[in-house]
C-alpha cells in the first residue's frame, strides 16, 4: 500500500548503504492511553487429518484454502507488537540513535513509544512524552492551519493577491497575481531557495520578515501551473498570518493552537526555550561522531517546529475529529473539511493536493500526510480520515535509515490493517506506443533557475526508458532495495510497478508530454522533460572534455619545455607570439582555478544547506570574477589558433590550438549557461 511520500529538504536518494550497528538498545517503557483491545476475531478449530504411523504429512494438503487472511483489527496490542518487531531491527541496521512512534485511533492513543536512545552519551531513552525531536516540514501543517483559522474569521481571503498583506511587494510576472491558495497547494511558481534557509549560529538568525523580504526567489512559473514545492512559500504565508494577527508567529501558534490542544511540549521558538531545551533529542550522523547542533531555521513557519510523540497525537486527533479535540476547537467543521478535499490534481491518475495536506486517494484507502526531514531528524505523518486513524514516526540519526524507517513502518502498518484487494489489470495495446513517447531525460520542477545553484540540475536528472518487455523505468524511482522499477501501462497514460501498487502517470497535452510523475513523489512537484539545448546528455561530456583539454595542455606544457630543453630544440615563435603562448597558459589556469572553485562551493552546499548562509558569497563572488576572465582567456585562445595556423605547416601544433580554444570557447558558454554570473547573491 503506497502512500504520498515526504519531501525531503536536504540530499538526495543516492547516499551509500549505511553500514550495520551494534543491536539497538532496549526500548523505553511504553507510555500510551490504550483503548480496550476488541475482542479476538473468532474462527473454528481445524482437526487434523488422521495419519498413518510413520506418515509425516508432507505429502498431503492438511486444509483446504479459504480465500486471504483475515485482517486483524487495529488494536494497541497488536499495533504494538508489530512496531516492536519493526522498529529496533531498523535501529540497529541503520546506525539510528533513536525514534519515537504514535498511533492514535478514534480519537484515543493507542500507542506512543519511545525506542533506543535520546542522548547516547548519557543513556537517556526516547521517551514520547517528553522527548523533544524536530519534524522538518510537518511544521508546514500547523502553519497552514493558522493560515485557515484567519480565513474562517474573515481576515485572510485565500484567492487575494498576496501582496494586499504584505509590507513589501512579491515581484509582478507573468501577469497574475499569487494568491493564498497558490502557496498552500505549491503553485505560486518561485523556484527552489536555499539561501539563509538554515543559520549556522543563533547571532545569525533573522527576524521572519527580515528574510522573507532579503531572499525573494524568481517567479520561474506562472501561478497554479506547475507544483514547485517552496519552503519560501510557507515563510511568506507564516509572515502574512503574523502581519494580519498583528502578533509574532510563535505567539499566535502558540495561542491558538498549542494552548488548545494542551501542546505543552512544543516550540517554533529558537534556540528553545530553557524549559524545554534539556529534553531536546540529539542526533549524530554516524557512530562514534559528535552530536548534530540544534538545527535553526529562518524560514521558520516553515519547519522550526520542535515537539513530542504525544503533543502530535493531540494534533492528529484534532485534524481526524474534523478541528475538535475534547472541549476544544481549533478549526470549525467546514474549514477542517476544506483542508482536507482534494483541491489540485497535478496530473490525472496520480494522488491530489488539498489545503497544505498531501492526499493519497488514486487507490487504497484515502490519506492525508506530509513527511519532514532536517539533517537531524526524518519525521512522517500520516491521517486516515475514513478510519480516524493517524500515524507519526520521527527517527533521529542518518537520513537514509531515517526515511526507510518511516517509509517501511507506515507502509507495513497500511499493509496490515488496510491491505489493497484489487486484481491486478491487463497491460494496454498502446504500451509500446506510449513508452516510446515518454522516453527522455527529466528534471524535477522544483528547482533552481536563475542562479549557480542551476548547476545542480545537471546531476539531477532522471532518464526514462522503455524495456524490452513493454515496460518503463524511471532511473530516480528504486525499490528499498536500490533496484530501479519498471511500470507497466494499465490506463492511457497510466502505468502501475510491476511486482507493486504504485502508480506512474504522463501529463500529455496536444500530444506532447508535459510532465511525468508518480504516487512515489508528492503531488507537490513533478518530472518534467529538459529541454534539448541544456541537455546534461551533451552538456557534461563537453563539460568533462573542456577539463580534459585543460588539464592536459598545463600538464603538457612544462613536459613539452623539457624535451626541448634536452634535445637543444628551441620554440620557432616571435615575441608576439609567445605572449599569446604564455597568456594562454595563465587563462587556462585561471580557468582551472575557476572549476575547482565551484566543485568546492557546491561540495560544501552539499553537505550542509547551513553552509549557504551568505558566508560562501565572497568566494562567490570570486567566481564571477574569474568568470569573467575567462572570456578574455577564450579571445586570446582565439588569437593564439589564428597564429599557430598562420605558421608553417605543424600539424600537432594547430591541432592543440583548435582543441584548447574549443575548450576555452565552451568554458565560456557554460558560465553563462548554468547561470554562475548572476550578479544577485539570492540563490
């Protein structure tokens, strides 16, 4: 049973296999308000078949089959034997420090547990009620119930221009304003920012309003087209309930939302406050490895969340119980409703936006959900409106193990208690016909565009292919196993995994394929075709080949000197042209210099986004600066293959010269091209 699947805010799916660990330790004690287990399913005893002596049995079929198992209840006993029998063994294997997992079910606890550790050092176990972990973009969802409870009195209206908010002006383009609405369903079109996403030091962090106005990324869709998901998108929704509530965002959570649901345990303040600080989770990236530092956020709306097992129970029941929980209300019936019906299916087939929540709906039962990850913590929650069922799980540790922890465990448990009994439908005629006109190179359409962090995309993209046997692969979409799927087409347009339940399915528009996505990604984003002339099918060999040609002319030219010097055979240039020799050399070094400069900025993005905190923007800066000369270096490349073909035939001499000024001639267009001369340090 495949649900909508988290975003992830950091690294992609291509971390190695993390090594195995020591066994996990022994679960805290299990803190929960269970609902009284129903009563066992009953079911008549089977006598066994008589058997003559010496008869084993092996050879007989013993009972006749009666059709698939039973489905057992959702019960604590039963739930919580499965997630034991779960969770440690994911512990141990993934080198995780520690999760907490809750289960609530007709407005009750059924389980809220603790497993393995909160603070290694110390031996302090995960405890659901008063350990502290941070759900990422799970924060999103109290934000944007904040965003509703303001429509329902009247103060926000969700298809206003959201600049009528606003004490500054989101840039006009396109020619259509972005509304509320768009922001909640992750259609306003900005592309993907990471600058001051995260601030390395509390000194650091900056006042919500403070960054929403200094790190305003391009509009690079029109509005309610494409589904781009934007942690700028929830800051700037958060910035407006502050300016219309007329009080700090943490305040008003905490007023309308915390009080009520008696969330006593939970902060969007940073650094916490020291009442909770002591009960913060740590989490390390490996063995043996010092703790990750609490993580701050300056698009805090939009995940600086800080909460427990139990606090998130309250706030799934209040979302199942349609805004009630108790005596309480944070939400009238119609607006929690509206939050919850599907307003936005990207693509037909596939699974729906609603108002801030992800909606699984293409088969099985209906979910709502939204995932979180920060480089501590890889969180998950899931609703089961229908069956007023939720589930929260939040590992601590390396992010790999993390998502396969929540993603086997929420899987398994929908799986288990709401198992899929559809036959499996015929492959379409049109197989062959459709697989061949999906085949490309596709790039998610969350993004960036207009800055270096452009450069990503060339590494970043997922190839299509039809298979011998009629089906499709998707090479970012793998089984747990790392094993790439294969889909075959069950619909127009629709394909379903082999040996799977999830669902692959094309936007096509006047024949022409749009977009492509799955119920593996949420509704959220897409895959859409790259377009030919940035084709990392062609860019990255020429991009590989220029360093080649560069690397190889400076290694040569000192070996080339040398035999020369040996063999007493002197270079046949006159003074003009051994200066455009030597000032060849010196640009391809600075060209040299130039790559290893990106490779290094980006490498450090890589590992922390807290890295892109404006600290890199002199180097950056650098960058361009040798961008730039790198135009002068390709103009005397340019002059130096004019000189050399001007000289007496020399083959391999005009031969080099041709291949160092094509190399040159491309380093050029590459800077431009993956957009490292931006002169805004907004990326």
């Amino acid at each position: 049973m495949k649900r909508a699947s988290p975003i992830t805010d950091g690294a992609g799916e291509t971390a190695p296999k993390d090594p195995l660990a020591a066994p996990a330790p022994e679960a805290a004690p299990i803190e929960l308000r269970p609902l009284p287990a129903p009563p066992p399913v009953a079911s008549a005893p089977i006598a066994p078949l008589p058997m003559e002596p010496g008869d084993t049995g092996l050879g007989e079929i013993l009972v006749a089959p009666t059709g698939p198992a039973p489905t057992p209840p959702v019960s604590s006993p039963d739930a919580e034997a499965y997630i034991d029998g779960l969770v440690p063994t994911a512990l141990a294997r993934g080198g995780l420090t520690g999760a907490v997992v809750v289960l609530v079910k007709d407005g009750q606890v059924l389980l809220a547990k603790g497993y393995g550790y909160a603070d290694r050092e110390q031996g302090k176990p995960m405890n659901a009620a008063r350990t502290l972990v941070r759900p990422g973009s799970i924060s999103k969802l109290f934000t944007w119930t904040a965003v509703m409870q303001l429509v329902e009195r009247g103060k926000l209206d969700l298809d206003a221009d959201i600049n009528t908010y606003l004490d500054f002006r989101i840039r006009d383009e396109y020619g259509q304003a972005i509304t509320l609405r768009h922001l909640m369903t992750h259609s306003a079109g900005f592309e993907e920012s990471s600058k001051h996403l995260f601030a390395a030091q509390p000194s650091q962090l900056m006042a919500l309003g403070d960054y929403v106005k200094a790190v305003q990324p391009q509009r690079i869709y029109p509005p309610g087209q494409v589904p781009g998901y934007s942690n700028y998108g929830v800051a700037l929704a958060g910035y407006i309930v502050q300016r219309v509530a007329r009080e700090p965002f943490d305040d008003y959570i905490e007023e309308h939302i915390f009080a009520p649901l008696g969330m006593r345990h939970s902060s969007f303040r940073q650094p916490l406050p020291k009442g909770l600080a002591a009960d913060m989770a740590k989490s390390y990236v490996a063995p043996g490895a010092p703790p990750i530092p609490f993580e701050l956020v300056n698009a805090a709306p939009a995940g600086s969340l800080s909460t427990t097992g139990e606090d998130m129970a309250r706030f799934m029941i209040a979302h199942l119980d349609q805004g009630r929980y108790r005596n309480d209300t944070i939400l009238q019936t119609y607006t929690a409703q509206a939050m919850q019906n599907t307003l936005v299916r990207p693509i037909p087939g596939l699974d729906a936006m609603t108002l801030g929540f992800f909606r699984h709906d293409s088969y099985g039962p209906i979910t709502l959900g939204h995932g979180g990850a920060t480089e501590a913590f890889q969180s998950d929650l899931v609703l089961l409106p229908e069956h007023k069922l939720g589930v929260f799980v939040s590992a601590s540790g390396p992010a790999r193990a993390g998502r396969a922890l929540h993603r086997d465990l929420i899987d398994g448990l929908l799986r288990r208690y709401y198992p899929a009994r559809e036959p499996p439908p015929p492959t379409l005629v049109t197989a062959y016909l459709h697989g061949r006109q999906i085949e490309g190179r596709y790039e998610s359409s969350r993004q960036s565009s207009g800055n270096f962090l452009a450069i990503g995309r060339l590494f970043a993209t997922s190839v299509i292919e039809l298979n011998s046997d009629e089906t499709v692969s998707v090479s970012s979409l793998r089984k747990p196993d790392g094993r790439v799927k294969r889909w075959r087409e069950i619909g127009p347009y629709l394909w379903r995994e082999v040996d799977g339940d999830s669902r692959l399915a094309a936007k096509v528009i006047d024949n022409e394929v749009i977009a492509v996505s799955s119920d593996d990604v949420p509704a959220a984003m897409w895959l859409q075709p790259v377009p030919a002339w940035r084709s990392p099918g062609w860019i990255v060999p020429l991009l590989y080949l220029a360093a080649i040609v560069h690397v190889l002319a400076l290694a040569l030219w000192p070996v080339a000197a040398l035999v020369r010097h040996r063999t007493q055979r002197p270079l046949l240039l006159d003074s003009r042209e051994r200066d455009l020799r030597l000032l060849t050399f010196i640009g391809l070094s600075g060209n040299v210099l130039l790559a290893l400069l990106w490779v290094w900025i980006l490498s450090r993005a890589e590992v922390s986004v807290r890295s892109l905190d404006g600290s890199l923007d002199p180097l950056i800066r650098i960058a361009q600066l040798l961008g730039l000369l790198s135009i002068a270096t390709a103009v005397i490349a340019a002059l130096n293959l004019r000189a050399a073909w001007s000289m007496p035939v020399r083959r391999l001499r005009r031969a080099c010269a041709v291949a160092i000024a094509v190399a040159c001639i491309a380093v050029v267009w590459l800077v431009f091209a993956l957009k490292t001369m931006q002169w805004s340090l907004v990326y």
